[in-house]
C-alpha cells in the first residue's frame, strides 16, 4: 500500500515538473503571439492562456501548492479581463469569449470546493470577477436589442 502512494506521488510531481517546462516555454510563446496579434485574434489567444493557467492552477492545487496556485490564478484573471477587453474593443468573437469565460468561471468553482475554507476565498473571488466579465461581455452583445 505504502508503495502505490509513494509511485503516485511521484508520478505527480513528475507530471507537474514535465508540465510546468512545457507550459513556461509554449505558454511565453503564446503570450508573445497574443501581445503582437491584431486586436480582433487577440480575444481567442488570450482566452487560450487563462484556460492554459487554470488547468496549471488546478495541478498546482492538486499537488497542494497552494502559493504558486493562487499567483497562477491571478494570471488566469488577469489574461481574462484581457480577453474580454479585446473582444469588447474588436467587437468579435464577444460569444466565444463570453462561453469561455461561464466555462472557466464553473472551473474555478469545482476547484474550490475541492480546498479548505481557508484557500477557497481566491477562487471564489476569481470566479466572480469572471461572471462580471461574462455580463458585460452579455451586455455589449445585446446592447440594441430591446
């Protein structure tokens, strides 16, 4: 038994460690793309980064570190209002971003309820600033409608 929960921690780790390089060196490559990218891609980009950053965030909360996993899911909302400010600014892509954003928000939602009361509060404000962006996304795509 002992040596079933040593191999799965350590596969953990090992993931995280695999996933972590590849996230830092793909995740810069984007990040670049989308800083450099036309107003109207740069919705789908950023969109892309925040949901990169919140699966890390949620391995990160898996293996219990909690510190690296709070300052990814600042990134998460970070590159959020991002996306939602260049979908609103284009005036694309204001659904896809809208439906990535009630999708991320369900996400940080489960993950919360996973931790223990005292880690939940990042989340949930996390998921509730999401929300704002999904209504005023909502709002800017059925603002002539009456």
């Amino acid at each position: 038994m002992w040596r079933r929960i040593m191999f799965v921690v350590i596969l953990v780790a090992i993931s995280l460690t695999g996933f972590g390089a590849t996230n830092d060196n793909g995740l810069a490559q984007l990040i670049d793309r989308a800083n450099a990218a036309p107003v109207d891609q740069q919705p789908h980009l950023y969109t892309e980064i925040a949901e990169r950053q919140l699966k890390y965030a949620d391995q990160l909360y898996t293996a219990d570190d909690v510190a690296r996993a709070r300052t990814v899911v600042t990134d998460v909302v970070s590159y959020a209002d991002r996306a939602s400010d260049a979908s609103i600014q284009s005036g694309k892509h204001l659904k896809d971003t809208e439906i990535a954003m009630r999708k991320m928000s369900v996400k940080l939602r489960d993950m919360k309820r996973k931790l223990t009361f005292e880690d939940q509060a990042p989340l949930q404000t996390a998921s509730d600033h999401l929300e704002t962006l999904r209504t005023t996304l909502l709002s800017h795509m059925f603002k002539g409608q009456k």
